[in-house]
C-alpha cells in the first residue's frame, strides 16, 4: 500500500465525526397528526406505532406524535393528515393505503430529519435506509466521473467532501462508505462509533474485494466495455452492495448470501449505469 494511500484513509477516519452523526439522531423530532375523527387519529398513530412493536418502541413513537385537533402547529417537523382535512405548511397527506409511498416521500423531503425519525418512528427505517444507500451510492458514482473528467465543476450533486483532498478513488469511496455505515447503524437506532461498527467496517473491507471481483466477472456480460460509464457504474454498484449488506444485518442479523451478494451488486451496477449515463450527459453541458 503507498504513502498516499495510508494518508488517505487516515484523512478517513479523522474527517468523519461520529459523535455529529449520533446527535443528529438524538434531535428531538415531533409529528403532528390532523383527522376528523377519533378512528382517523387512531389510524395515523397505528402507523407510527404499529402493533407487534415492542412497549417502550410503541411508547417512544407516540410520545413524539400529536394530536392537532386544531391546536397549533408551531414546533412540529412535519405533520400527517387523513384525506379530507385541510393541509397546513409542512403537512403530508397521508392515505394509510397509501402509506409506504408518503413514509418514501418523506424520507427524501427530510434529509436533515433522516436518522432521528428513523430511529424514534422505525416505521421509516426502511425507506430512509434506501435514501441513504442510493444517494450515497449516486455521490460515489459522481465522483468516480469527475475524477475522470477533471475539467468539470461538480456541481449536479453536492458532494461532502473536497475531491482534491484525496489521492486514489478509493480512498474517497471508503469514506463515503464508512458514512453510510455510521450513518445505518444511528438510523436503526443502534451504537454509533468505530469500535462500536466493526462488523459493519468489516463489511466494507470486505466488499472492497468482493465487488471488484463481481465487476470484473459481470463486465464481459454486459455490453458497455471499458470507459467512463462503467467506471462510474461500479462505484455505484459496489457502494450500493455495501448498504444492502449493512442494512440487512441490523434488520435480520444476518449477513448476505452469495447469490444475494450477486443479485443486489447486479441491480445496483444496472441503476448505477442510468446514473452514470444521466450525470455524464449532463456534465457535458455543464
């Protein structure tokens, strides 16, 4: 390993602050419910705190849940209302048939609010864990072209970190990763720190070999040879592998399987390529 790539991976773990991605799960986060009647209310809060969830999980999410019925809506994050009921500033209208869409909808919406609401509503760790993995995933895609269209000014995706900081990809990549990793593990309401995701880093050291080699052996099947796209498209890939792993390990325990490693790396090479197709189009514009 050279000298620059040690540098590198030491500017990983001291630029990266745990203790800012813990506290940011531990904001206070409120959600207003608005209905027309007591079954109304009823519904919202079986949302946000369904049954088969344990007592003190079911308490923690309605403790940060109120009842509006006119009151004001001062102080609160975001509000839930039942089809039919006038719809404040910062309100969802939240059909509970149509649920999964809304908790999607505003997991995207509430980037800032992300691992707090995951880790006090559970019902939004889902769809904020694909937040995260896919715009993480999109982040390392972008930097995987910039780097190898250095004139261009990365502007269509605000990335964290300055590029010229780092010497090799994959130190940028790791970094991005370790994020998403410390990042998970807040949203699912579970010990954030180094020490405290060692399976998870070792996920990530993992699937730094475990990727490559599923690149290397899915290259000669699909039609886009060498170049810009599919260098971008295997940073999206491989990141994305990443997430899904971690993410399934705090929600199962378990860890992927084989063929799941090569189902989800497949799916994320396949979303990366749109991606990368996208972002480079739009960077020769730019």
């Amino acid at each position: 390993m050279s000298w620059s790539v040690v540098k590198d991976l030491r500017k990983i773990y001291s630029g990266l602050n745990a203790d800012e991605i813990r506290n940011a799960a531990f904001r206070p986060v409120r959600i207003g419910l608005a209905a027309s009647s007591e079954a109304g209310y009823l519904g919202l809060e079986s949302l946000l705190a369904p049954e088969g969830q344990s007592r003190a999980v079911r308490l923690q999410a309605l403790a940060s849940s109120v009842r509006l019925d006119g009151g004001p809506v001062d102080g609160l994050d975001l509000i839930l209302c039942e089809p039919g009921v006038p719809v404040p500033p910062n309100g969802y209208v939240c059909p509970l048939e149509e649920s999964a869409m809304v908790l999607r909808r505003i997991a995207r919406d509430k980037q800032d609010l992300e691992t707090s609401l995951s880790r006090v509503f559970p019902v939004f760790r889902a769809p904020v864990a694909q937040q995260m993995i896919s715009r993480i995933s999109q982040e390392n895609a972008l930097f995987s072209l910039v780097t190898a269209l250095p004139n261009v000014v990365p502007n269509l995706i605000e990335l964290p970190w300055a590029i010229g900081e780092f010497a090799t990809d994959t130190a940028f990549l790791t970094m991005n990763q370790v994020r998403m990793a410390l990042s998970l593990a807040a949203a699912a309401d579970r010990p954030v720190g180094y020490m405290e995701q060692k399976i998870e880093l070792g996920i990530i050291a993992g699937a730094a070999f475990g990727w490559r080699a599923l690149a290397r052996e899915l290259a000669g099947k699909i039609p886009l040879g060498g170049g810009l796209i599919p260098k971008a498209a295997i940073a999206y890939a491989g990141t994305y592998l990443t997430g899904k792993a971690i993410e399934k390990l705090h929600r199962t325990g378990l860890h992927l399987t084989p063929a799941e490693k090569k189902a989800v790396y497949s799916e994320g090479y396949d979303q990366g390529k749109q991606t990368a197709v996208e972002l480079a189009a739009r960077a020769r514009q730019s």
